[in-house]
C-alpha cells in the first residue's frame, strides 16, 4: 500500500516542483558552479606558470629580488586559499580568494614593468613564450569571470522572481555574491597619477608619468 501511495505521489511532487521553478533554479544552479569551474582552471593555470616565469627570470634580475620574492609569496597565498564550486554562495571565502588573486596580478605587474630594464631577457624565447602563456591565460580568465557574473546575475534575477522566490526560500537558494562586488569602489576609483620632474628642469619639462594602480 505505501509503495503503491509512492508512486501515485511521486509524478505530483514531481510536477509540482516543476511547476513552482524548482527544476530551472537547479539548473542555473549548476550553470553558475560550471562557469566558476571554467575560471578556476584558468586561475590554477595562471599559478602554475608563475613558478616558471619566476626561474627564466632568476639568472638575469640580480637587482630585483624583491620583486621575485613578491611574486613567489603572492603565488603561495593563492595555494593557501582552497576553494571550489560550491563555495560560490560563501561571500567570506570567495573575497579571500579574490583578494589573493589581486595579489598575485599586482605582483605580476612589477615583474613585467620590471622586465622592461632587460633587454637579454626580453629576447630570451623560454621568456617570450611564457609571457605570451600569460597573457593567454589571463585574457581566458577575464572571458571566463565574464560568463560567470552573467551565470550569477541570471540565476539572481530567476530566484528573485515569484512565485520561484518562494521554492528558493524553502529549499535554502540564497542570491549568490557577484564578482567583485565587494570591491566595487576600489575597481571603480581613478589611478593616481605621479610625474616625476627633475629639479633643475623647467616646468615644461616633464620626462615621466607613471600610472600607480591601486588594484
């Protein structure tokens, strides 16, 4: 007898839940989990090349070992930081992960501007293609970032709606922290400019700007 009230009930929860946006909230659900899967990959491939970089950059930087330093404690701080799909709906975790992320590109960005002085390095081929693996992966880690703020932002608006907010209440689907958002007035403030004018020149004269971000 309970088996047979079983599969009478079945087929009308089933259409019920259907019915109520519970099997779309699951799929958007997984939308969002398989756009932040594809931007992790490309976050780990990003730290894989760093050791590589930093070891092609060794033997001709012997002034700036701070600079290497930086790079090789901003690339840990990123190992320490352990994440997975399913801490897209943890706001506390994914800023760590951000914030270490946007160490890690800062200290990327001094070993490049660096780079610069190093005219030996920059003709060295292990370099150039790593650089060119770089810009790869990071170019791949904005285009993935980009499908997951959209994956979120359609899966916020979907769960928002009603009736639907009412199954995301009941089943414990929260709106999910879009990326960066916590950052907000940091990404959105104006870089500080400096110009460094030698003392003796007019002040016509300037030689240098240099553009400091705060990122």
């Amino acid at each position: 007898m309970k088996r047979f009230l079983l599969r009478l009930l079945l087929p009308l929860l089933a259409l019920t839940l259907t019915g109520c946006g519970y099997n779309e909230i699951q799929r958007l659900d997984e939308q969002v989990k398989a756009a932040w899967s594809q931007t992790l990959n490309q976050y780990e491939r990003r730290a894989e090349l760093v050791p590589k970089l930093v070891n092609s950059v060794n033997a001709y930087m012997v002034n700036e070992r701070t600079v290497l330093t930086e790079v090789t404690e901003a690339r840990a701080q990123v190992g320490k930081v352990q994440i997975n799909v399913n801490d897209v709906s943890d706001p506390a975790l994914m800023r760590q992960f951000e914030q270490a992320q946007a160490q890690l590109s800062s200290a990327l960005s001094r070993l490049i501007a660096v780079s610069e002085n190093y005219p030996q390095l920059k003709s060295d081929g292990l370099f150039r293609d790593l650089m060119t693996q770089l810009e790869g992966t990071e170019n791949r880690i904005a285009t993935e970032r980009g499908r997951f703020v959209r994956a979120v932002q359609e899966y916020n608006v979907y769960i928002r709606q009603f009736p639907t907010l009412i199954t995301a209440k009941l089943f414990g689907y929260d709106v999910k922290e879009n990326y960066g958002v916590d950052r907000q007035p940091e990404i959105m403030r104006n870089p500080e400019v400096k110009f460094d004018v030698p003392g003796s020149a007019a002040p016509a004269g300037v030689e240098h700007a240099e553009v400091v971000s705060r990122s």
